[in-house]
C-alpha cells in the first residue's frame, strides 16, 4: 500500500481526523519522500564531473563569441583596404594611359581648387569658400601666378583677394615652391615610389601611415602631377595600411569620383580623403570628416570639401 492509498484510508468525511492521526500520517509521508531523494541524489563526484564539463563549454562559448567578433572585424577592415588597394591600382594602370594637357610655349597649365573651409576664431567655426589658381608656365622653371580669393577672411598679404608672381612657384617663401617635390624624383614604379616616401617619414603626423598618406595627397592635390608620376603615387597609396575607398563621392562642384582616405585611430576617427576620377587618376577634390563632435561639428560631418579641375588657358592674371 502506498502513501497516498494509506492516507485516502485513514479519511474520515463524517468528522474531523485526530491530531495523533494528521502527525503519524505526515511523518509517514515526510519519511517517505525523504527516502527517495535520497536513492536519487548523485554523489558529489558525480555531481562535481557534470558540473566541470558545463562551465568548460561555457568558456569555449564566450571565447568562440569573442574570437569571432573578431575576425569579422578583421575580414571587414581587410576587404575595404582590398577594395581600395584594387580601385587605386586599376586606376594607376588607367592614368598610364592618359595623355596629360601640354601646354604650349606660350600658355599656362591652370590648377583651379574652389575650397569650403573652416573660418574659426573665439566664437566658433563657420564655412569660409576661396578660390586659388595656381598657373604653371610650359617652362615651370619660369615665373608661375598664383590668383587667391580668400573669401571672407583676410589673407597672409593683409588682402581678402591677390594676385601674386613668382619664379618656380615660390609665392610665400623663397624655400618653398606651390608644388612640394620635384615630379622628376618619383620612381616610376609603385613599390618603389611607396619606398621613397616612405624613407622620407621624420616623425610627423600622428602616425607613420598617416604621415605617408599626407604627404602623398599633398603632392597629387596640386593637380599638376603628371600621368607616369601620379600613376606611381596612386599605386603607392594602395600599399598603405588602412587606406579605404568610398564610390559615387562629390566633390564642391558636384562631380562624382572615388574618395581614397584612412581613418587614424589617433584621432578619434578623423578622417582626411582625396577624391579621383578613376579614369585619369586626376585629384578632383578633398574632404575631410569629423570622427567626433567638435567645433560644431557632429560625428562624421563634413568641416571642409574642395574641388580641383586642371585645364589649358593662354593667359594668367
């Protein structure tokens, strides 16, 4: 007889049970189920060896979580810097084919760069558009003109527009040209030309890679570079860590290219870009992103954009 049909026996409808009959049936009960718990418990080894194998796979779980966060990250970041390295070399073995505007002996190469940039003072920052033309003579070792419309500011010569003349470009300072580097001195050959600049890097910037990134762009901004040479700059840039492609990019005047830029982890995001026309590898613009809020600007807002066009004219300012 179980306990249940012990008790259902001992149940009298026609008055209440006695309390000598509720405590003996209970502890009947009572001792019954603490009999089976008993057969039924594992040991503490048991118990111990199911236990261990679930906080095991417990680790493997997170781990595997991480290690896959990860690698998805890596594989992300990896195959932007593929897609950019492989737009920036087709477009190299594009510009090798680009036959260059020639001046002749009496006309100017004229790089125009219409720009929006910051004017910051105490009070903020606001956008501040100019116009710089920069004209290079047949002979580029005769004397180059420089027209600049500084917008609403005032310029280093205490004049918001002026016309200046110098032989070589050199329009603020004997030491420097307009345009940074001899073309004449870039290797031909990508690798070559990334080594070149590469050995160039004296600490500047926030990192080596960013160092070599400015520098790059700062020679194929001038719009002046001709075909073999940029061709050699393009493919160097590929070769740069980090270095990511963003398509159908506009620049000031509303034409479209491909903007090649990096984003520095030194800061905070920044992101400075030059944007191509993949067809000739010519710099049709720049623009520069905000990685945080700062200066009114929010987090990936545009604080400057250019446009660049290089055409023939027969005559300077």
């Amino acid at each position: 007889m179980d306990e249940l049909t012990l008790l259902r026996s001992t149940r009298d409808d026609t008055r209440a049970p006695s309390q000598s009959a509720l405590t003996a049936g209970r502890a009947a009960l009572m001792a019954r189920i603490a009999e089976e718990r008993s057969a039924a418990a594992p040991t503490p080894t048991r118990r111990q060896r199911r236990w261990v194998p679930r906080l095991t796979w417990a680790t493997v779980g997170v781990a595997a979580a991480i290690t896959g966060v990860l690698v998805a990250g890596n594989v992300t970041m990896n195959a932007q810097y593929a897609y950019a390295s492989d737009v920036l070399r087709t477009a190299a073995a594009e510009t090798i084919n680009y036959a260059d505007l020639v001046p002749g002996s009496d006309q100017y190469l004229r790089s125009r760069t219409h720009a929006r940039w910051g004017s910051c003072d105490s009070a903020g920052c606001e956008p501040n558009e100019q116009i710089l033309d920069v004209y290079m003579p047949a002979n580029p070792k005769t004397e180059w003109v420089l027209y600049r419309d500084w917008g609403n500011i005032t310029g280093v010569n205490g004049v918001s527009i002026e016309t200046t003349r110098a032989l070589d470009g050199r329009f603020y300072d004997p030491q420097y040209s307009w345009v940074t580097i001899d073309f004449e001195d870039i290797p031909l050959d990508g690798a070559e030309a990334y080594e070149w600049i590469d050995r160039q890097y004296s600490g500047g910037s926030m990192s080596r890679d960013e160092d070599n990134y400015v520098r790059i762009a700062d020679i194929l901004r001038s719009g002046l570079v001709p075909a073999p040479q940029r061709a050699a700059l393009l493919d160097a840039l590929s070769r740069i860590p980090g270095v990511t492609a963003t398509d159908d990019v506009a620049n000031l005047d509303g034409v479209t290219g491909v903007a090649i830029g990096r984003d520095e982890p030194l800061r905070a995001g920044e992101r400075q870009e030059i944007i191509i026309d993949p067809e000739t590898g010519l710099i049709i613009g720049e623009r520069m992103l905000s990685g945080a809020s700062i200066f009114g600007w929010g987090p990936n807002q545009e604080m400057s954009l250019t446009a660049i066009e290089t055409t023939i004219v027969d005559t300077a300012p």
